[in-house]
C-alpha cells in the first residue's frame, strides 16, 4: 500500500511538472509575436516617413503617453466623482442632523421655561394660601422694614436692587438669605392683615357664635344651638380645632361645644347626658368606652359637691376671739 501511495504521489508531480513547462512555452511564444509585431510597425513608420532614430523615440513616447494617459485620467476622474458625490451626500446628512439637533434643544428649552414658569405660579398659589390661611399679607414701606447688607461685609459691596435684578429674591434655595439682608427690595415684609369686618358686627347685639347670623339678644338670643352635630366624629378629630385650614374649619363649625367656641346651655348638656345613658344600657358601646363616662361623671359630680359647699361658707360669719378688746 505503501508503494501504492508512493507511485501515485509522483506521477501527480509529472503532471503538474509538465502543465507548468507547457504554460511557459505558450507565454514565450506571445511575447515574440508582440514583439515582432512592433518592430514592423516601427519599420513602416520609419520606411514611411524616414525618421532617425532619435524621432523614432520621441514619437513612442507620444503614442504611449496619448494612449495610456488619458485611460489613467479617466479613471481618476470617475473615482473623483464618486468621492465628491459621497462627501456632499455626508455633508446633506450633517446639516439635517444638525437641524434636527437645534430643534429638539429649541423643543427641550421650551419645555424647560413652561415647567419653570408652572413651578414658579404653583410656588406663588401655594405662598398666596398660606398668607391667607395664617392671616399675613405682603406688605411695603413699613420703618420696622429695612435692607440688612451692611451686616454681611462681604455681600455689603453690591446691592440688594442688583441681587433682585439677578433673580435671588425666586430662588428657593437662597430665599431665606436674601429675606434675611434684602426683605425691603425683595418684598418680603410681612404685616398682619386687617380683621374682616362683617355686616353681623354692626347690629345691636353682634353676632352669633358662628360670626354669620346677627344675635337677637344679650344672651344669644334667636342663635343656632351650641351642639356638636356628630359626635364621634368631633371626639376623634378635636386635636384640629385650632388647626388654620379647611379641615379646622369644618371641625369648628360642626363642633362648636367640643372646640369651644361657644357654651352650652345647662339644658343642652343634660340632654347629652341623658342620651348617653341610654347609649351605655344598650350594648352598641364597648365597655372601655363605658368606664371612660363613668370616671368623668364621678369627677364631675364632685366638682359640683365641692363647688356647692364653698358657696355657703363665703356668707358665713368668722367665729373666734374678739379683736381690740371687744367683748
């Protein structure tokens, strides 16, 4: 098998050895007939026209340069073409991207002072309810109102008017400084405002409890009862009677006995104590709920014992010694 292998191996290589000799031949053989084939026609031209051998030259390098040169040209021309094509597709696809670019940072820009603007009226909102919730209005001129830059002695060179041109006086983050050097020009003066006067004031008797409705009488004559109008409710949120808002308010107003603002009749509250009871007989209420009432009736009862004994004794005469002899 080995021999095989062997013998086979080298005819491979005498085939391969004579295709190799035989493609030389071939390409000898095209080289003379070219170059016989020029060597007549510089003969005829040089039978022709009778030119010496220094013409002879001078006229094969006209024709090559008149023939090759212009095919070079030309293929540089096409590739310059291209080039200038691509570079002007590439600078139209820079110029739409940069265009594109502006606009959306024109876009971002836009949408950046909307939501400034939003923030900065929403800050305003906000600033507007709280004075009226607290009762403050912006307020001046007044003398206790006065610029403080000369206590800073580095902010002391510029000033406030400066600082407010700028746009401090808005910024959140240096609004307590600039309240605390440049209240006067960043008008942060605060004053209390003036009580509402109602048409309820002007009567003969004021007004009721509620500062709606004009009294009938001294005693609150012709006004709504002082009754708490639900009563759960009321003992759960009484912590916002003195709460400024709207939810203190409404506390306020639907429970005037548990807020206090006004006081109720002896014949109101044994009213309530009498639904009370009849609340705690009946199993709706738990029974902490019922040892709460029963302590705070105990503590009010003896309150009342002890108020009924200092009474009487007030009017009682002092017993003891005479004074200054007197018998």
């Amino acid at each position: 098998m080995k021999l095989v292998g062997f013998l086979l191996g080298l005819a491979i290589l005498c085939l391969l050895a004579t295709q190799l000799s035989f493609g030389l031949q071939q390409q000898i053989a095209v080289k003379r007939k070219n170059s016989e084939g020029d060597e007549e026609k510089e003969l005829a031209i040089s039978d022709t026209l009778g030119l010496t051998e220094q013409e002879k030259e001078l006229e094969k390098e006209i024709l090559s340069s008149e023939v090759v040169k212009p095919v070079a040209n030309l293929e540089t021309d096409s590739k310059k073409a291209k080039k200038a094509k691509k570079l002007k597709k590439l600078k139209k696809q820079k110029k739409r991207l940069a265009a594109l670019r502006k606009l959306a940072l024109k876009r971002q820009a836009e949408q950046r002072k909307r939501q400034a603007e939003q923030k900065k009226r929403q800050q305003e909102r906000e600033e507007a309810r709280e004075n009226a919730r607290r009762g403050y209005i912006k307020k001046r001129g007044d003398a206790t109102c006065f610029d403080g830059l000369e206590q800073h002695p580095k902010m002391s060179k510029l000033n406030c008017s400066t600082y407010k041109a700028k746009g401090f006086c808005k910024i959140p983050f240096l609004k307590s400084r600039m309240m605390q050097y440049c209240r006067r020009t960043c008008e942060f003066c605060v004053a209390a405002a003036p009580p509402i006067r109602r048409s309820c004031h002007n009567t003969k008797f004021g007004c009721c409890w509620d500062k709606d409705v004009p009294a009938k009488g001294p005693n609150n004559e012709g006004c709504a009862p002082c009754v708490n109008q639900y009563v759960q409710l009321c003992q759960q949120f009484r912590h916002k009677c003195g709460d400024m808002t709207e939810n203190g308010a409404w506390v306020r107003r639907r429970c005037p006995a548990k807020c206090r603002v006004c006081e109720q009749s002896p014949e109101m509250k044994e009213l309530q104590r009498q639904k009370m009871a009849k609340l705690l007989e009946t199993k709706l209420v738990s029974t902490s709920i019922k040892e709460r009432y029963q302590r705070k009736e105990k503590k009010a009862q003896k309150e009342r014992t002890a108020a009924k004994k200092k009474s009487p004794n007030k009017n009682k005469k002092r017993k003891g010694r005479p004074r200054n002899g007197s018998s």
